[in-house]
C-alpha cells in the first residue's frame, strides 16, 4: 500500500494546460498549481490560430511572470509548436501563470501546456 502526501497526489497532475482564445483572453490567467518540491521540464506553446495583432504571451510564477517563458520563446503571429525547456524547481505549493499581451483582441488560439515531475 503506498503511503504519502495523498492531498499532493489527488490534486497534481504531469501536465498543466491553459487554452487561450485570443478574441477574449487578456491579462494574467491562472494555468493551475504545483506542490512543493516538483520539477516543472517543459513549456509549450502550441499556436493552432495565428494571430496578426501583436499578442504575446509569458509564463512563470506569481513572484516572476517570465521566469518560464518570455515572450520572445513563441511567436505568435505563426502556427506551430514553441518549446522551452525548463529545470525550475518548486519550493512551495506554486501558482504557475500566463501573461497574455494582448493590445487589440482578435483572432488567435494557442495552448499552453506545462510539463512537470
């Protein structure tokens, strides 16, 4: 029988993903939590609706909202798959958020997908 944090092992999942709809999405978004002492290894932007306006996107922790991604890390004006790779670590339960600059709504989808151990 497995014993340990089982609050940590109800709530956490190996991925975290946020879809952004760039006709209404502005503004910081919570992308989800992760306890204490997890590996966040990855980052992904997945741009399924290109978006000519000048949206960007960061992602990162309360504390630094680009400390996972800037918003250089993924373009997304094209379709694609933009990828960081991350070795951050957490030291408490954390809030992992999403910039989402966005000057003149309008068209445009991505997915943001955070991987961790």
């Amino acid at each position: 029988k497995r014993t340990g944090n089982q609050r940590s092992e109800a709530t956490d999942a190996r991925t975290l993903i946020l879809p952004v709809d760039l006709s209404t999405d502005s503004g910081v978004k919570s992308i989800g939590y992760i306890s204490a002492g997890r590996t966040i290894t990855n980052v992904a932007v997945s741009v399924t609706t290109a978006n000519t306006h000048n949206a960007a996107v960061t992602v990162g922790t309360s504390n630094n909202l680009t400390i996972l991604a800037e918003a250089r890390d993924s373009i997304l004006s094209k379709q694609g798959q933009y990828s960081v790779e991350s070795n951050y670590r957490t030291s408490d339960y954390t809030e992992i958020k999403a910039n989402v600059i966005n000057p003149s709504p309008a068209s445009g989808q991505f997915t943001i997908i955070v991987t961790y151990v």
